[in-house]
C-alpha cells in the first residue's frame, strides 16, 4: 500500500494542492464507497494511516443482549470473540475489507475524488489570481470563442472579452498577449479571470513599470483619458520641483513613452501637466492649441475656451477627438469657441444688460468686471452676492434681479414664437419629394413660378390646378412672328 502515499505526494507536488486535503478527499470517497456498498444507514469510520499508506475502515457495533439490528448490533457471545474483555453496552470496531467494494462502489470513489481534486484546484488557482486584481500579466492566446479570446496563463485560463479588445489589434492563436486583469469571479466552473486591453489602468500600470519615479511615488498620474487604439491623454504631477514629470515619462530620446506606444500598438499618447486650478490644467490639456481665455461656470461645472480662430480647429482636434480627451481628462464639460464669436456673445449679453430696469452703461461695466454677462446670468444671482459690487444696495440688487428676469422671460417668448415661426414656413407640404434646387436653390436665383427656369413650379396640395400660361414665353414667340420693319 506503500503505492498509495507514493500517489497522494506525487499529485500534492504536481498539483499543487495540500496533502490534507488530498487525504480527506480520500477517506470522504472511500466512506462513500462503502455507505454503497454495505447500506446508507450504516456508519463507518474512515482513516489514513500514513506509516502503512493504507486507508481502514471500521464499523462499530454496540454489543448487547439481544440483537434487535444486525447491522449496528452484535451478541455478547459475538463481541468475546472479537475482545474477549468486551462487556454488554461496550462500542466494538470492525475493520473492513476494502477490496470487496466491488466495481461501483470504486468508480463512486473515483468520482468523489476527481471531483474533490477539481474543487481544490479552483479554490488554489482562485486564491492564486484574487490579488493580482489591476495587475499587467502575460499570456498565450489559445482560441476565440464568439469573439473572445480565451488566453492560458499557466496554471489558469482568462478571458478576454470583445468590449476589452482593442480596436484592430489582431491576434492569433500561440501569440503572446499582455492585459490588465479586471476582475476575477469565483464561478462553479472555476474563477473566471477577466482581463481588458482598454482599460485607463491598463494605461497606467504599463507606465509605471517603465517610468522608476513612479515606482518611487515622486512621479504620480492624476487623471488618464483614452479612446483605445487612437489617442490618450495624462496628467502628470511631481512633488519634487527639480524633477520634471513630463520629461519622466517621456524618458531619454521618447524610449519611456516609445515602449508604452508599442505595447499598445501604435496608439498616440499625450503626456501634459496637472494643475489643481482647472483653467490651466484645460490649458495644458488641450496644448498644443493656445488658448486666448477661460471662463469657468462653478454651477455648472462647465467651462467654455475661448481660441483664436487660427486654433480652433487644432483645439478640437479631429472628430473632435481633442476637446473631447481634454474634457474626460479634466471632468469638465468644455465648450469651445473662437474670439470673435466670443466678442460677439459678450456685445449680444450686454445689450440684454441695457435692457434691464435701472442699469447703466457704467453699471453694465461693473457687472460684467464681475462675471454677469448677460441678463440671464444676472437674473440666476442672488442679492447677497451683487452687494459685493460698488454702488448695488440690496434692494437695487433685488429689484435688478427681478427686472433682469423679465427681460429673460420676454425674450425667450419671442425667440420662441420666432423659432415656430421659422419652423411651420420651412417645414414642406405631405407628399412632396424635394429636388436639390428646392433645398438649395442656384445662387443669386429665387427660384418662382413661372420664371421659365427649370423646377420653377413647385407642387401644390388639393385638386390639380392648370398649368400657368408662361407669358412671357410666348411674347417672345409671337414677337419673332411678326414681321420687322423693312421686312
């Protein structure tokens, strides 16, 4: 039986699963076995004994006088001849002869303890994998299934789903492949190890292995923005003022950075500074595009940057890939516009100051000094908050705010009227199907009826009326037709 503990050491080594817990799958499948075997309401005693590598089993009977149940019962007669110093009410174990267990009872063993095996590996591959959560780790790629790739990581699989891949990366079976591990469940078919090349982390953590200042903690990621597989965005911050955390990650010659790029697969990295004041840091975030102005709305949490119009196309960068990277980037809505259509909202947000009951020209300047704008802004103040301004009482600031409410009021009821008005004289009759003059007539030509140009009639609803008469058409037929003069 020595054969036994040869087995039960080799598959602890090979397996990696504790001898313990090999043994007390073993006694729990031979009890089973034996529960098959002789009956289910017997009970039996399982035990390994490891200087003999054999497994005992015993079945205790108590001894008595008269024997009511055989199968948990023996005589006094019967108890002496196994210990002859057995009394009445005494426990006595009977050892049993495993190999007559028979061919079912050892396959029902095999099953309990192939199961239990199973078991034992999820628990040690789980407890393996359940900290190494946010980690970069390599593997091989085995297959895809519906788009998946399956990805074998030794003593594990992982998963690496679809909405993780990123875009026109492609792999094949026997490619190595790295990947930031998201999460790991604990399942009933085993831990389910899911990793993601899309992830920000997964930006972070390849930095980190290649930037030591980060490694040290003096060089730290504040915030990461990435489309995968086109552009990304971080910020980065260092609390040593002789280190520069830019040019820290961007190492000698672009080498830190460069190798960043190529495990990604080409994807673009922009590496800018972070500032606690958000109007430099969506400065710095939206580079190399210069910005003219900034104006920050707290309420909101919006901020609307203002460029020269030579830069406005650089700020929002193509499909607006930039603006939208810099406001991921920052937290922030951001609104871009260029200075003259800034000039020509302040000039408009003014005028509806003017508008306003008791505001001057010299009160206009003051509140725009202080951030009102336009009378919308004014009206959304409070009064507490424009006695700070030279010259408002609180009752002035009352009464401006009122008025400039008003002003909101009445001018959004006509630039609603106007807007239903625009709407009901562009919106085309049923069933007519425009051509592109209708849409977009010739330049420097209304198109009428009747003007003798081609789709100069337009459709009508209701019965059909008759044709109209191009007059002018036939003046000029009927005047070929008469003779001229001299003729």
């Amino acid at each position: 039986m020595n054969e036994l503990k040869r087995i039960i050491d080799q598959i602890s080594r090979d397996k990696g699963i504790d001898k313990e817990i090999l043994i007390s799958t073993l006694e729990d499948a031979i009890r089973s076995a034996a529960r098959k075997k002789l009956g289910q309401t017997r009970e039996f005693e399982v035990a390994y004994n490891d200087e003999d590598g054999e497994i005992e089993v015993f079945e205790f009977k108590d001894v008595v006088d008269e024997v009511e149940d055989p199968d948990s019962q023996v005589t006094l007669d019967e108890g002496l001849a196994m210990d002859p110093d057995c009394q009445v009410g005494d426990q006595l174990g009977v050892k049993i002869d495993t190999t007559d267990f028979g061919r079912i009872a050892a396959q029902s063993a095999k099953q309990v303890i192939i199961q239990r095996m199973k078991d034992a590996e999820r628990d040690i591959v789980y407890e393996d994998f359940k900290d190494r959560k946010g980690e970069i780790i390599s593997g091989m790629v085995l297959r895809f299934d519906k788009g998946n790739m399956i990805v074998n990581l030794g003593r594990a699989e992982a998963i690496l789903p679809v909405r993780e891949q990123t875009p026109r990366e492609i792999y094949r079976p026997g490619d190595r492949v790295r990947a930031f591990v998201l999460d790991v469940k604990p399942i009933s078919r085993g831990p389910q190890i899911i990793l993601s090349r899309t992830h920000p982390q997964f930006l972070v953590e390849l930095f980190k292995q290649e930037v030591p200042e980060m490694a040290e903690g003096v060089v730290q990621i504040k915030a990461v923005a990435r489309e995968p597989g086109s552009r990304a965005k971080i910020a980065v911050y260092s609390q040593d003022q002789d280190i520069d955390p830019v040019g820290a990650c961007v190492g000698m010659k672009g080498s830190r950075v460069q190798a960043v790029v190529q495990e990604l697969r080409g994807e673009k990295i922009d590496i800018v500074p972070w500032d606690p004041d958000v109007a430099r840091f969506i400065c710095n975030a939206l580079s190399p595009a210069e910005v003219a102005r900034v104006v920050v709305d707290e309420a909101r949490h919006t901020m609307e940057v203002v460029v020269p119009e030579e830069m406005l196309s650089l700020a929002i960068g193509k499909r607006g890939q930039n603006v939208r990277l810099s406001s991921k980037l920052t937290g922030w809505r951001v609104d871009i516009i260029h200075e003259d259509r800034y000039a020509r909202i302040m000039e408009e947000g003014q005028e509806t100051l003017i508008m306003v009951e008791g505001i001057g020209t010299a009160t206009v300047e003051l509140l725009v000094e202080a951030g009102y704008s336009s009378a919308r802004e004014l009206g959304r103040a409070t009064s507490d908050e424009l006695v700070d301004i030279p010259g408002i009482s609180v009752r002035k600031a009352e009464q401006m705010i009122a008025s400039a409410q008003d002003v909101v009021a009445t001018l959004d009821a006509k630039y609603k009227l106007e807007e239903e008005a625009a709407k009901s004289s562009s919106e085309f009759r049923s069933g007519f199907a425009p051509t592109p003059d209708d849409v977009f007539p010739p330049k420097n030509r209304e198109p009428e009826a009747g003007d003798g140009s081609e789709n100069s009639e337009v459709p009508q609803e209701g019965p059909e009326e008759a044709p109209v008469e191009d007059t002018t058409r036939d003046e000029a037929e009927t005047a070929a037709a008469e003779p001229r003069e001299g003729e």
